[in-house]
C-alpha cells in the first residue's frame, strides 16, 4: 500500500532534548533528594504528561518537591532549556510537507507544547497534533496511537510513522502503521527508509 501520510514524534525526531541540562541547572537539588523522592518526582513528570495538571500546577508542586530556591517562572525556564535542532531534519520535513499531510504525535506536556510550538519553525508544517497531555494516555498505549489515526481521518496501511523509542516503534507496528526507530546520528538511513517505503523527496 502507497504511504498516504506521516505521522512524527516530536522529542529526539523533530526536535533533539537532553534531559541532562535540566539535571545540570538543578543538580544541588535532584543529588540531594532520596530515592524516594526522586521516584516521587519522577512520578510527578509521567503524571503531567498525562494531562494530570496544568503547568502551572506542575511546577508549583515541582519547585516544593525538589526544594528549588528559585521561583516557579525561572523553574519553567529551566524545564524548557533541554530543546535544541535537527536541522537534516528540518530540511527533509521542508521537502515532505510538500507532497504528503504531516502530522505529530507524542509524550508530552503543556509547558512544553506551548514552548516547542512559539520556538521551533519545524512544527509550522504539521497540520494537527495528538498530545499524551490531552489524550490521557500515553505511547506506547495503542489507545493513544487509535485516537491519532481517528483525529487525523488516517488509514494505518497507508501511513508512517517515525519515533526514536523502540517499545513505541513496537506498538506502532503492531497497530498497523509502517513505523521506523529514528536515530539522530543517522539520518541518511531515515531517508534511505523513506525511499524503500515510497515516499521520495
């Protein structure tokens, strides 16, 4: 079956992060939490991406849980400073949105969203999106990739789909989308791949 449409992950396909500056900027406070607490943190995170609490709620919780001496704005800041580009990248979707509908799906939260979207061009070309925040559910739950191809009008046997985490890849495949494991470091072989499936730029 011809590729119809694309279906993107945001993080570490479109747009590379490491959460490694994050726990830079807070290191005094992540190295002197407990394991429990850390778990605890971390449960926070998975939580909000599940559209648990707004932003602002999660930061809130986030600057009292760590004990950040700084204030819930400057905390945000530093939430959002993990991003940078993928220009190969940003050439590519620049040719494919040319001739096929992009589309993105992925894990994250509304701080996030709303900071990719008001920084990075490369999202301008996707015509909709299925947020984990908003649809409760998250990869690799097939429910979240269902509510995609329903949002999007998509038949799965015509679609691709690209992500850098093998277990969604998985889940992907077994849903019936001809899905790739994208790697930052070789992105010619993405477009190799793009070729073997059809879909030239």
């Amino acid at each position: 079956m011809s590729i119809e449409a694309l279906i993107f992950d945001i993080g570490n396909v479109l747009v590379p992060f490491d959460w490694q500056l994050f726990h830079h900027r807070l290191e005094a406070e992540l190295n002197s939490l407990t394991a429990d607490a850390e778990q605890e943190f971390r449960d926070l995170m998975i939580r909000f991406d599940l559209g648990e609490m707004t932003g602002e709620q999660f930061a809130r919780m986030a600057v009292r849980m760590i004990g950040f001496q700084g204030d819930e704005g400057e905390f945000i800041r530093i939430w959002n400073s993990i991003f940078s580009s993928n220009p190969p990248m940003e050439r590519t979707i620049l040719a494919l949105q040319k001739r096929f509908p992009l589309y993105l799906l992925s894990n994250t939260s509304d701080l996030h969203l709303a900071y990719l979207k008001g920084s990075c061009d490369i999202l301008k070309h996707f015509i909709d999106g299925v947020y984990s925040f908003r649809a409760k559910c998250a990869k690799p739950d097939r429910k979240i990739f269902e509510k995609a191809i329903n949002q999007f009008r998509l038949r799965p046997e015509n679609t691709a789909y690209i992500d850098d985490l093998a277990a969604n890849v998985r889940s992907a495949s077994e849903f019936g989308l001809k899905a790739i494991q994208y790697d930052l470091t070789k992105h010619a072989e993405f477009e190799q791949w793009l070729a073997e499936i059809g879909v030239l730029i």
